[in-house]
C-alpha cells in the first residue's frame, strides 16, 4: 500500500480525523488527506513549522528509546485542535482531531490499522 492509499485510509477510520499526512525525514509533507481546511486552523507558514517539528521530535525518540523503549505517539494539544504524530519507519504519520475529541481509543484504532499492514510503502505516493 502506498502512502496516499494510507493516509486515505488512516481519515477514514474516524469522523473526528480532520486531516492526515505523511512527512519525510527532510521535513516535507509527502502525502496528505483531510477532511477539512487545515488552513482555518494553522495559518501561513504555520504548517511547515508543525512538519519540520513533528520529524525533529520525534527523531529525538533515538537518543531516549534506550532508556523509555520505542516512542508510540505523541499528542500535542493546543486551543484549537490536537496533533497526533506516530513514527512509523524514517517518516511520521500526522493527524489532525478536534481539540474536544478523547485521543485514547483513537490511537488504539490508528495502530490497529497500522499494525494489520504487510506491505506499506511509503515512499510512493
């Protein structure tokens, strides 16, 4: 499966997924799906900040897995919406909800998913 098939995917195990995303290593958005203007909420240059965070941090999870284990997830919450970022492989898969939606069974959902795939491939769009 390819990353636009998997982001696709991804959208449409919840309704309360407003967008998902594919980003490389370099900080660049792959492959994306939404449900909803992104914009409305991250304004300008906003987003490529989010992207170029999302791969910083969770590269990071490299000096810290010896000591903690493998990195999950990470939940950012802000006053309007919350990102979920998921390291998968040398890529982080972002997730866009409402601010107001509970993130437990979602993620639960996400890495069920996730985890029933054979063949994802991300590098191809």
């Amino acid at each position: 499966m390819n990353a636009g098939q998997f982001t696709k995917n991804v959208l449409n195990l919840d309704d309360n997924i407003l967008f998902t995303g594919i980003v490389e290593k370099s900080g660049h958005l792959s492959s994306s799906n939404n449900r909803a203007n992104v914009d409305e909420y991250l304004k300008g240059r906003n987003l490529e900040m989010i992207y170029s965070q999302s791969i910083y941090v969770t590269d990071l999870r490299k000096m810290l897995s010896p000591s903690f284990g493998n990195l999950n997830s990470i939940i950012y919450v802000y006053e309007t919406l919350k990102i979920l970022l998921f390291p998968i492989k040398d890529h982080v898969l972002l997730v866009f909800i409402d601010k107001n939606i509970e993130t437990d069974n979602l993620i639960k959902k996400i890495y069920e998913y996730k985890d029933s795939l054979n063949n994802l491939d991300l590098y191809s769009i």
